[in-house]
C-alpha cells in the first residue's frame, strides 16, 4: 500500500471511532498526509502549537492507529507548516519535525507490585505541556494556583488535601499535572501519580477479580502525591469508595499529599459516603470559574506564544468577547482559524474570524432548556413527551430517554439531580447509569450513533448564534 491517503483515511476511520466528534473536526480533520515511504507516514499539521497539542493529548491513540494500519514498525513523521499566517504559502516553508518508531517502553508485568528492595520509577501520567508558568492566573483561579503551588513547595504540608471543582475545561487537570510537575522537578525522588476515578475504579475492580487487591492497596499507599481527577465518578460505587476511604486516610496520615478534582463542590456530591465527603473538607476546597474577558486574552496571548502564531489585535478582541465558556473552546477557534487560514489560503480577519467563531461553538440568545431538548428527542423517536418523562420500560423508550438525559447533560448546566426530576423522578444514579449507556451506544452503535447525531444537529439548531 503505497498511497498515504489511503492509508491515512484508514487510520483517520481507526480514530474517528476512539474520539468525540468535534476532537475528531478540530484535531484530525485538518491533517494532510504529504508521503509514504516503507512504513513511515508523513503528515502535515497547520503549526507548532497543533503538533504540541496532538503530542500531549493523542500520542496513545496515534500510535495504536498507526501499528494497526502499518504494523508493529510503523512510524509516523510530521511537517508543521511554517508560514506567515497572513499569506500563508503551503509547503514552501516546511521543517520535518518529530518522528515516532512507536517503540514499546518498559513494561512491567504487575502495574501494582513495587518491589521493597528498590524504588520502582511509575509511570506519573503527567504531561509536560502542563507547568504553572502556562497556567494563567486570573480571578477565576487565583486561590487554586496560588494553593497549588504552595504544595508543590512543600507536599502534605498544607491544603491536604486540595479539592479543586469547576466546569468543564477550565483547567482543572491542567492544574493538577502542574502540581505534579512542580513537586517532580523539586523533589526529583517522589513518587508521583496522576489519574482519575474512573481508572481508579477498574483497577480496583481488576484487582478483585485477579485476587491481586492487597498489591493494588500496596501500590497506592507508597504514593507521595496522588492526583485524582473526575472524583465524581465514584458516585453509587460503594467497593471503591470503601478502599478509597482507607487509602486516603493511610496517605494522609502519613503526611501524603492528595489533590482532588471534581465538577461540582464537595458538598454537592450525590450518592458518596459522607465519611468520604467530610474528609474532602479537611484542607481547602477552591473551585474554578469562568475567566474573565482579560484573563482570556492573556490565555490567547500564551497559546499563541506556543505556537508561534501571530493574530491581529481585533481578531484577538473579537474571539475573546465571543467565546466565554471556557478555555477549550478558546484554543479550538485558534486552531480552526489557523487551519483554515493556512489549508483554504485565507486572509486572517475578523471576518474569518466570525466564520470559524459562528461554525465552531453556538452562542445563544435563549439557554436550552431540559424541555426543549425532550422535544427535539421525542420528534425524532416519534413518541410523546408524556411516554418519554414516565416510567415506561418499552425498549424505545428507554432508549429515548437516555439519549434526552445524555444530551441534557452535555448541553446545560442541570445536576444530574435535576435532570432526573425532570424525567419521572429518577435518581442520581440511574442518570449517570442513562448517559453512560448513550455514550456507548454513540460509540458502538452505527444506527444509534445516526439518530444521536440528527437529535445534536437539531439540537445546535435550534440556538441562534448572536
């Protein structure tokens, strides 16, 4: 197979399946296959700053793909187009620029056995691409950061634990690696680990069922510093929050230090034990909000400094006062204007500028309401709001209202409380049971993945971009 556009599009359908769809647009679709040769595949990306951002964030998936479309000796190089991002000239300024051989690291055969006689290097799971020195401090943040980088000074000192709680994309795991960074770089014989409750979870649950829970137990309670991320997701797993209960008492009295993240406040917490709540409470809790207009500008400014970008100061206004919600959504309109500015040969101005801002994140003149999503969702299944919001059990059903829970979650800010209200009453826990098994039908499910896709796209349709 000597086509790389082949085999980049067979790689291109290996991801589209293993990410959310807009990651997918905004990450991979502005890719350009440039050459094969043997089993090297070279691409093309927009700038530096969309090669540091695939590095840190889709190594894994990249290399999965790429050995199973060109083998175990498959290697992926990249061109990142260096251009004046006024006239961008494609090609004619390229430098070759990371090659991966994707060769495998060390394993060790049991992840949870660290031997006594010496100290085992763990794999941290911390990116580099995340320090405090990127990590804008605004309003939003300051007492997060300011808490953060005091333990990193002194782990276990203080603020033990930090609870760190926010919306989505606000840099909370950002922060996080950063404290681990920070105390590596310090107190280069730490032992360090950042990972979230979900993996927490099926490492506990694995380690049942291999008989292996005493080297589970073992391996986190010689952890200095565990950063656990999505603590939430603990909600209704009484096994786990029970070990996690005793691991966290374990590593806190021995002066470890724990950093939590999680979407909402400790307090807010549904269906965790209150013993597990109250020990949250012990050191500070800070939460991240929404940063304000020049905070995202500095924020802006940094990205662009990483990438090596330049913008017009009013293109730079202009997407600051429009795109509010939170920091992913900033850095996805960067990319996109400087992917359709360098792939399409357009002029970077405000008027692309609204283009890219008006396509990529809606603006609403009114807030979706859980009512009007059941809506959408009941005209495309064909059945009434009544049947939907009841307690029937009828297969289409079900499958309707989990498809309306899931996308009510993704598309307002309601609790998962509040979205069970609303749907017959339902608790908390059977709300996360219906997103989660939306989620995967999306994912595993080609005619359920084309109705959740019509339903999002009246869904997006139905807001009136300002």
């Amino acid at each position: 197979m000597s086509d790389p556009v082949i085999v980049w599009n067979n790689i291109l359908n290996l991801i589209r399946n293993s990410v959310p769809k807009e990651n997918f647009r905004k990450w991979f679709e502005p890719i350009v296959p440039v050459k094969l040769v043997d089993q090297s595949l070279t691409i093309q990306v927009p700038n530096k700053f969309f090669y540091d951002w695939i590095e840190s964030h889709f190594l894994s998936l990249l290399r999965s793909c790429v050995r199973k479309e060109l083998g175990d000796r498959g290697k992926l190089e990249y061109q990142i187009l260096m251009e004046d991002y006024q006239k961008p000239q494609l090609l004619s300024k390229t430098k070759v620029s990371q090659q991966h051989d994707f060769e495998d690291p060390g394993v060790i055969t049991n992840p949870f056995v660290i031997p006594g006689i010496k100290k085992v290097k763990i794999e941290t799971n911390l990116s580099p691409a995340y320090q405090f020195e990127n990590f804008i401090e605004g309003n939003c943040n300051r007492v997060a950061r300011q808490a953060g980088i005091h333990i990193s000074q002194k782990p276990g000192n203080m603020f033990n634990p930090l609870v760190i709680y926010g919306n989505a994309a606000l840099g909370k795991s950002h922060l996080m690696q950063a404290i681990g960074n920070a105390v590596l770089k310090q107190f280069p014989e730490k032992t360090v680990l950042y990972t979230n409750a979900e993996k927490f979870t099926n490492q506990f649950i694995s380690s049942v069922k291999n008989n292996t829970v005493s080297d589970f137990s073992n391996f986190y309670h010689n952890l200095d510093v565990l950063l656990l991320d999505d603590i939430q997701f603990f909600a209704g797993k009484s096994g786990t929050q029970e070990i996690f209960f005793h691991l966290f008492n374990q590593l806190h009295q021995t002066g470890k230090q724990i950093v939590l993240a999680s979407d909402r406040a400790p307090k807010d917490l549904n269906d965790i034990e209150e013993r597990l709540i109250s020990r949250f409470k012990w050191g500070l809790t800070a939460d991240l909000t929404v940063p304000d207009f020049e905070t995202r500008m500095a924020i802006l400014l940094t990205k662009m400094d990483q990438g090596q970008i330049q913008l017009p100061s009013n293109v730079m206004e202009f997407i600051c006062q429009n795109i509010k919600s939170n920091i992913r959504e900033l850095e996805g309109v960067l990319i996109r204007i400087i992917a359709e500015s360098s792939l399409n040969f357009k002029k970077i101005d405000v008027e692309l500028a609204k283009e890219v801002v008006q396509n990529y994140v809606n603006q609403v003149n009114q807030e979706l309401t859980v009512e009007s999503i059941a809506k959408i969702v009941c005209e495309q299944y064909k059945i009434p709001v009544e049947r939907l919001v009841g307690k029937s059990r009828q297969r289409q059903i079900v499958m309707a209202r989990q498809t309306a829970m899931y996308f009510t979650k993704q598309y307002t800010q309601k609790s998962l409380k509040q979205i069970g209200e609303y749907f017959g009453g339902k608790d908390h826990a059977t709300v996360l049971y219906s997103c989660n098994m939306a989620k995967y039908l999306i994912d595993s499910d080609l005619i359920f993945r084309e109705r959740a896709e019509n339903i999002e796209k009246k869904i997006q349709k139905s807001q009136r971009f300002k």
